[in-house]
C-alpha cells in the first residue's frame, strides 16, 4: 500500500473490532424525525454506504438486520476487507459488499445512496481525505439521504490534545511497528504523570484520563492516537465543512442530544429558551456539557415534515415498546448532566400501553384513551421517554414472549451463528443483529459463552460446561482484573451469570427475535 493512499493514517496494524448502533439506518432516521426531516423511507429498500468500515461489525451486523437494504463497506486496510469478506461468507449476507480502496478512488455505481456513515475516521484522516469525504457527501447521497458523520469535539479535548501530542512525538522515536511504539509511549506517557511532570499536576483531569490510556486497547490506541492528521472540530466548524458539501444539520446521538432540557443544566435553560438559531445552540450545548466526541446526522435537500400529522405520514414505520417491565414512576435519569425526572400522564398510561409488542406513533394518538392529549404532547412525550430510556424503537413489532416451551433454543439468524463462532472470547463482546430492532444488541463475552453452552443443551452442569469451554480456549474469569483461580468460587460465579443471562438478557434476544425456543 502506497504512502500515498493511506495518506497518514496507520495501515500497519489492524483496528479492533467493535459493533456502533448508531449507525443503524432505525437510529439516524429517528434522530431526523426527531428533528422534523423526512427520513429515507426504507420499505421498499435503500443504499447504505460505510466509508472506513475497519473491521466491518457495525456493517455486517446491519445487513443481517436489515434484509432490505444493500450494505457497502470501503477500507483502505487490505487485513480489515479480507477478514470482512469472510464474514459477509459465513454469515451468507447476500446484500452486503466491501470494498478495497480509498476513498479518492471509490467506484463509480456507488451512488444514489440514502445513508452514508463513518464512524471513526473524520478527525483521524489528511485534510484532502476530508476534502474525498466531502465530495462522496455531495455527489453520491441521493436528495433527502442521511450522513451519520462522529468526530474529537471541542471543547472536550481540549486538556487532552496536549496527551496526544506526548504520545505521537515519542512513538516517532521508538522502533518497530505502531503497536510497539504505541507501548512504548504509553510507558513514557505514565512514567511523566506519576514523575509529577508539571502539566499532569495542573490538569488533573489529564492525569486521570492516563489511566484511561493504559487500560484500553493498544490497536485502539495505535489507531486513535498515531495517525499522522488527528484533529478535533467545533461543532460549527464540521456543520459549515458540510453545509459546504450543501449538507444540512439534521441532529444528534445519543438520542438526548436533541433535547437541550436533558443535556444543560436548569442555569443556561434561559439562555436556550431565547436562542432559536440550532448552529448557536449546539456550541452552546457543547461548552455547558465539555462535549468531547459528536455523532452528527446531517440531511441532503431535506424535506421537512412542520407537524405530528406530517410526520404520521411520512415516518410513522418506528414501534414504540417500554425498555424494562419494572419502571415505575416517578422516573428519574441522569444522562451526563442534568437529572431529569417523568411522572403523571400520559407517562402512566404510555408504560402501560407500550408493554408487549409495541405500538406505532398513529396507534397511540388514535387510542382513545389517549383523548384529553394533543397529537403533538403525546409525540413529544414519547421522544422524550426514547430519549430518557423509557422506550426503545424497533422496525417491525417486538415478539410477543411465549410461553416456555422448554429450555431449548436456538439462533435461527445464519449471521449470527456464524459470529457467535468467530466472537467467541474476542474480548470485545458479540453483536446479535435482529431483523426486528433493525440493528444488534451486544453481550459479553461471558454472555456469549453462556449462550454458546445453552444452544448444545440446558441442564444442571451448563456452569461447569461454561468453565471447561472458557479453561479449552485459554481463557481465565477476572474479578475486579484478578483471576479467579479457586474452581468453586469460579463455578459460583458463572451460576450468577447464567442465572442474570437467563432472566434479563435472554428474554430480550426473545422479543428481539435474535433467540427462538423449543429447539
Ligand atoms: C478508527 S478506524 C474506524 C473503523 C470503524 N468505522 C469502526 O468504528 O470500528 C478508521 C478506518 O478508516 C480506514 N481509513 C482511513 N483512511 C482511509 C482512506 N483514505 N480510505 C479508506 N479507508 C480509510 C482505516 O483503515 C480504518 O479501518
């Protein structure tokens, strides 16, 4: 691979796998109807384009949960395609592809798309891979299509960029391959703050953030630190590069973003009740907040959707379901800086209608329970109660959960079949996509070990069998980053876990469709 090509950006070591539902066409479409943009409609199919899809989890995990649509990945990194092109294989997705190239050179066909993503790359690639980016933002998204586009965001970098600058000059003096000199700077870096380098006493939130370092991922770090163009943006910088690129900003993830009541505390409230213009607000957002990574959608020609009846219309195709059985009200959330609390109607009447399957935004304001409430509260409520983890969103109604029929089950998606082989003890966890959700929800490694066990046979010994799979692949129980090496401590421990497995997660995969009983 030419210098050239990769324009900077390290190609000597792989990244780390790693699953991101936020590029899952259900969450950016949300967010554009949250924000009144019609979202690409998907019934009857759409293009989806992952620029740097690295190792291809997010990409193929979608494809697996939405048939409908044709998925594309392109990479500059040979080792990421290959090992992408093996999973598109063994999972038999017959509507995804990748791609071997950079972005200068991607092919022509790939066009008229409705979603473009990059997850991880915008503030990590030359200022013409940018310029690339731009150009397949404005030439290649169909009118109306999304960009999920995540970024390093000011002013939450800002202590830190100093860190980034230690690491990459000192992993420039050190041999061998960007692992290696990675190591190698991680060790200065720790050696600098615990010797009182002065910078580290005057910051101590950069000092702790070492500790962060030391314990992440070296391939992670290699990739997120070593590039030779790292950057991190305004918020209004990004929006105008865009808006270049004749893009508008359509939103935010995590879903609370769009709500600034849930993002900024009750002193700047006043301040966003009077400032109408988004670009303000959002900077506004990002200092009350120290925001320091964005997700940012931004919409071609987006067609705007004024009222709830618009929006009945034109994107009445989310199902709303309650997340857990046992929320009781008054409910109260905190996420990051503001604790927000719900209580009365219509959330009573809305924990209560949205249990089971899950309802559409028309099937709620229809309901004539619902009488005394405006079409446009009720709609408003339910995003805010998406956005404070009351409800979850799915693309076709939740499985009702059956009666047992026994303890068998099985995992009727080829895909993930194939992924709970090759993820098995990745140390990054396993991502079950499942067509109902329209993305995958992620489990752990000793989750995955679990259900690997439960899927040969359910009985008294599945704590013992789970032992022995983990002692077969060499794999050792941690408590608290300590080996548990007293076998019935270990076996108490793996009973615990299937036991939370069996009650919590399980039947989610359940209503998900990702799990089927009865064998
Ligand atoms: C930090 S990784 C993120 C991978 C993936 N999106 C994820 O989140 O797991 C950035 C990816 O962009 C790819 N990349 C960087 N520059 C590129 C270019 N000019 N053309 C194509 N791919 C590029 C890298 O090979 C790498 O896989």
């Amino acid at each position: 691979m030419s210098a050239l090509a990769s324009a900077g950006y390290v190609t000597d070591v792989a990244y780390v796998p790693g699953f991101y539902p936020q590029l899952a066409p259900v969450a950016v479409r949300f967010v554009a109807t949250l924000n009144r943009v019609t979202p690409p409609s998907v019934a009857d199919g759409f293009r989806y384009l992952e620029l740097g899809c690295g190792l291809g989890r997010s990409l193929t995990a979608l494809a697996a949960a939405n048939p409908r649509g044709e998925f594309i990945g392109v990479d500059i990194n040979p080792e990421h395609t290959a090992a992408i092109a093996h999973n598109i294989e063994a999972g038999g997705l017959t509507n995804a592809r990748i791609i071997t190239s950079d972005f200068a050179n991607l092919p022509d066909d790939i066009r008229d798309l409705q979603f473009i993503a990059l997850h991880g790359v915008y503030s990590w690639v030359a200022p013409q891979v940018r310029a690339d980016i731009l150009r397949i933002a404005s030439e290649r998204l169909a009118p109306g299509g999304l960009l999920l586009v995540s970024y390093n965001a000011m002013p939450g970098w800002a202590h830190l960029q100093p860190i980034r600058g230690i690491l990459r000059q000192y992993a420039a003096l050190r041999q061998g391959d960007s692992l290696q000199r990675m190591r190698d700077a991680v060790t200065y870096l720790a050696f600098i703050r615990d010797q009182h380098a002065k910078y580290f006493d005057d910051n101590p939130r950069a000092a702790a953030f070492v500790d962060t370092i030391r314990s992440q991922d070296p391939r992670y770090l290699a990739h997120e630190y070593l590039n030779e163009h790292w950057t991190s943006f305004y918020f209004a910088e990004v929006a105008e590069q865009f808006g270049g690129a004749g893009l508008t900003f359509a939103g935010s993830l995590p879903v609370h973003t769009n709500f600034w009541d849930l993002c900024v505390a009750p002193g700047f409230q006043e301040l966003f009740r009077t400032t109408t213009n988004r670009l303000v607000t959002e900077a506004h957002k990002d200092f009350c907040a120290n925001t320091a990574f964005r997700w940012d959608i931004y919409a071609k020609q987006p067609r705007l959707m004024p009222g709830t009846a618009d929006r009945l219309r034109l994107a009445d195709d989310f199902w709303f379901r309650t997340t857990r059985p046992d929320i009781h009200l008054p409910y109260s959330v905190n996420l990051g800086v503001v604790t927000s609390t719900v209580q009365g109607q219509p959330y009573e009447m809305l924990l209560e209608k949205l249990s089971g399957k899950g309802r559409r935004l028309s099937e709620i304001v229809s309901d004539p329970d619902f009488k005394g409430f405006a079409a446009d509260d009720l709609s408003r409520a339910v995003d805010a109660g998406v956005a404070m983890r009351l409800f979850d969103i799915s693309v076709e109604p939740f499985v009702d959960p059956l009666p047992s029929l026994g303890n068998a089950i099985s995992l009727p998606c080829r895909f993930n079949r194939a992924m709970l082989a090759t993820d098995l003890f990745s140390g990054r966890g396993l991502a079950l996509a499942s067509r109902v959700t329209g993305t995958a929800l992620t489990i752990g490694d000793l989750e995955a070990a679990i259900l690997s066990e439960m899927l040969t046979s359910v009985d008294d010994d599945l704590p013992a069998r789970v032992d022995a799979l983990m002692a077969s692949r060499d794999r050792v129980l941690q408590r608290e980053g300590k080996p548990v090496t007293d076998p019935a401590e270990r076996r108490q421990r793996i009973t615990e876990a299937y036991e939370a497995f069996r009650t919590t997660i399980l039947p989610q995969l359940e209503q998900q469709g990702v799990v089927t009983r009865g064998g």
